[in-house]
C-alpha cells in the first residue's frame, strides 16, 4: 500500500482530451460538408480548441503540484502537448477555410477529415485504456494505418489540384488546407508513438 496516493486525475484529464480532438475533428468534417454554415463551425471549433488549452494548461500545473505523478511528469506533458497539438491544427484547417473563404469544398477534404475522425476514434480508445500496453499497441497500429491511408490521399489530392489548367488561388488555397490536414494526421501518429512509449515502460 502507497503511502503517498499517486495523483491519477491525469488519466481522467487526458480523456478529456481525446474527446476535445475527436470532437474538433467531427466538426471539421461538418463545416467541409456544410460550407454555407463555415463561420458557425468555425466558432465551434475554436471554442473545443480552447477547451483543449484550458485542459493542457490544467495538467501541467497539476504536474508541478502533485507529489507523485502515475508516469513520468515529462511523459505527461508530452502526452498533454501532443494531444492538444492535434487540436490546434484542426483548428488552424478550419480558420484556413474561412480566411480563405471557402464556399465550395473538394472531396478529398471529406475523405481526409473521415480518416481523421477514425485516428481520433483510435485515439480515444488507447487514452481510455492506456494502462493496457496491448491496447495501446494495437490502436497504434490502426493510428499508423489511417496516417498512411491519410498519405495517400493527401497526395492523389495534391496531384489533382495542378491538372489541367487550374486556378492559381484555388490550388493555393486548397495546397495550404490539405498541408494542414495531413499535419493534423501525422500528429495522431505522434501521439500514438508517446502512447505507446509510456504504455510500454509502465507495462
């Protein structure tokens, strides 16, 4: 029996941080499908992203406070910054939109925000379980898998822009959206890799 408890808030903590990118992510995916209702999407999303903030900034002041940390206090804050990463760049893909006053979007953008919307699920379930290695592991691998599928989109995407003879501003604009979702997925893959490093050394 501990003498000291250990502070296992932070496991709850950073649920709510895997909610807040799953969140953020679904939203992204609804202003893409409703482009009409951007500037309300965008407000919501912004809104999650600073709940993601409040949330990070939560856990490291609850690092420098606890006495005894669950994991590693430089674990925690990897962690907590990565996830709150993903969120900030969903964020950033959607004030793009806006900036760039989008009124019709291109399908990849949907498929994108799908396979982003399955990372973040992936996500979820690991930070829920992320005493379980095995669990850990394996949303891992699915993480990595829809960062690879993500690629490959990204880049059939990319490549359609530039056929034909395009609009110079459109392929501008849509170059800095899709750069800015397929960061969004490598980020889940950086969070997976932290997942996976705590989860095996508490194994």
């Amino acid at each position: 029996m501990r003498l000291i408890p250990r502070d296992e808030v932070f496991f709850d903590l950073f649920n709510e941080m895997a909610k807040r990118a799953k969140t953020a992510a679904t939203l992204l995916k609804q202003l893409f499908a409703e482009p009409g209702q951007l500037d309300h999407y965008v407000g919501q999303i912004k809104a999650v992203e600073h709940e993601a903030d409040n949330l990070t900034h939560d856990i490291i002041n609850r690092i420098d406070k606890s006495f005894v940390t669950p994991i590693d206090r430089e674990d925690i804050h990897l962690l907590a910054s990565q996830l709150d990463e993903v969120v900030d760049l969903v964020d950033g893909t959607a004030r793009r939109a806006a900036m760039f006053r989008i009124t019709q979007v291109r399908e990849p953008a949907k498929r994108l925000c799908e396979v982003l919307i399955r990372a973040t699920d992936a996500i979820e379930v690991a930070v829920k379980d992320m005493r379980n290695s095995k669990i850990v592991v394996q949303q891992s691998r699915v993480i990595k898998e829809r960062e690879e599928e993500g690629d490959a989109l990204y880049h059939e995407a990319v490549g359609l822009l530039f056929k034909g003879t395009p609009d110079p501003l459109d392929v501008i604009k849509w170059k800095e959206l899709y750069d800015t979702l397929e960061r969004a997925l490598d980020q889940c893959e950086d969070v997976a890799n932290a997942l996976e490093s705590i989860s095996l050394k508490h194994a």
